[in-house]
C-alpha cells in the first residue's frame, strides 16, 4: 500500500499597522493570510481587522487608507488571537521583510496577560525580501518590484492592504522560488505570468496521486537523452 505525500502547508502573512516601530506602542490594524497546499494557493483565507486602542498616524493612514472611524467597532487582537494562532499553527509563514511583521505581532503575544506564545513557536518564518535580495543581488526587491520583474499585475494595488498584498506576495513566491521558466531564462529577468498561470484548488482537494515511470519508460528516456547529447554535444538533464 503506498503511503500518501505530506502536504506541505503554507500561510503567505501581511499586516497593516498604526506605525512602524511597535517599541513607540504602534499596534496592527489589519491581518492578512492566504494558504498554500504543497505550493497550490486555496480558498483558505484568514482576514481581520483590528481595534488597535490608539491614534493611527496621519503617515500610515496615507499608506493603507485604513482610518481610526472605521476601525472604532472591529474587535481587539485579544479577541482573535485563538483563531489566528490555530490558523497559521505548524504552518511556514511565508512574508516580506517578516522582521517587520514577526515583530509587530509578537508585540501583540506580549501584551497579553498570561500568554508565553510566540510566532516563532507556532510556525516556521520564511522571508521573501532575504531570498530576494541573494536572487536578484543590487537590485529593488519592493513588492511591486518583485511584481514587474515577474510579470504580476497589480495595477488594482493603490493603496496597501494586507489580504490583497498577502494575495499578490503568494503570487510572487511562487513564481520566485518555482525555478526557471525555460531552458533560456537565466533567472535574472521576468517570466510572463500568463505563461505560468497560479492555480487555485480548493483546500479539501485529495492529494494528486504519484505515478512512477516503468523501467521501459525509464530506458526510452535514457535513450532519448542519448541521442540530444549525441547532436548537441551536451544534455542538461543528464547533469
């Protein structure tokens, strides 16, 4: 009986914030989270926004649109944080510049009473602005850099927003970390994303189930290879 694949389970994260240094008593106003199953985005989403107790900056505001009236009736962080820390729990955290947002919630964790948690020790971190910036050393590795450089349309992005930038980060990722696009793309320039549509399944679909080549399959292969070296000299799959 052949074992079922581990599904590999991913939560791309994004937050808006009152401010940027949550030493200064800024708070997040805005969680987003999209999933990820063995690299297929899902409907599973995790979206809420927050009373932060305080002023949002004039500055912050200009940057997310999100005002202190609207925020006036959404519940505290101390109201979500049970659903929030289920939702991303044994999770890899996938974000942009995830110091930033690692920080601003274990500064939540921290501020309340009898709680020890940690994102850390809920989830694993991977942040896409570090894997960038050694990809594409010297160069912009802003979000909407990393969109034009793989050809991600996020021209309906005016304002930040932390469900639509989570959205567009998986996006990003997956295209990022997905390897070459073709034998010529050197990985230095952008791949037309209508190339490499993102496929969306449904979070409760069965895993897809592995089919080994035979060994005549395998000979044929190897034959075939033969041959492409035979003519040009070299094979990369032989490699």
């Amino acid at each position: 009986m052949s074992q079922i694949p581990r599904q590999i389970r991913q939560v791309v994260l994004d937050t808006e914030t009152t401010g940027i240094n949550p030493k200064e008593g800024h708070r997040i106003i805005e969680i987003g989270c999209v999933e990820l199953l063995n690299r297929r985005l899902t409907h599973n989403r995790f979206h809420v926004y927050l009373n932060p107790e305080r002023e949002i900056d004039a500055g912050a505001i200009e940057v997310h649109g999100i005002t202190n009236e609207f925020l006036k009736d959404k519940p505290r962080f101390a109201d979500v944080v049970d659903d929030f820390m289920r939702f991303t729990q044994g999770a890899e955290l996938i974000i942009h510049n995830a110091p930033f947002d690692v920080g601003f919630l274990n500064n939540e964790l921290s501020l309340l009473t009898n709680d020890t948690r940690s994102v850390e020790s809920n989830s694993s971190v991977f942040d896409t602005l570090t894997y960038a910036r050694k990809k594409h050393p010297g160069a912009r590795n802003s979000l909407d850099a990393l969109c034009k450089r793989y050809g991600i349309d996020n021209s309906h992005r005016d304002l930040h927003g932390a469900l639509l930038d989570a959205e567009i980060l998986a996006d990003v990722y997956l295209l990022m970390t997905g390897g070459q696009a073709s034998l010529l793309d050197d990985g230095d320039h952008a791949s037309a994303g209508s190339e490499q549509p993102i496929v969306r399944l449904s979070a409760d679909r069965p895993p897809l189930q592995v089919i080994a080549c035979s060994a005549e399959e395998e000979e044929a292969h190897q034959q075939r290879l033969a041959k492409i070296a035979k003519v040009s000299g070299n094979c990369l799959w032989q490699q």
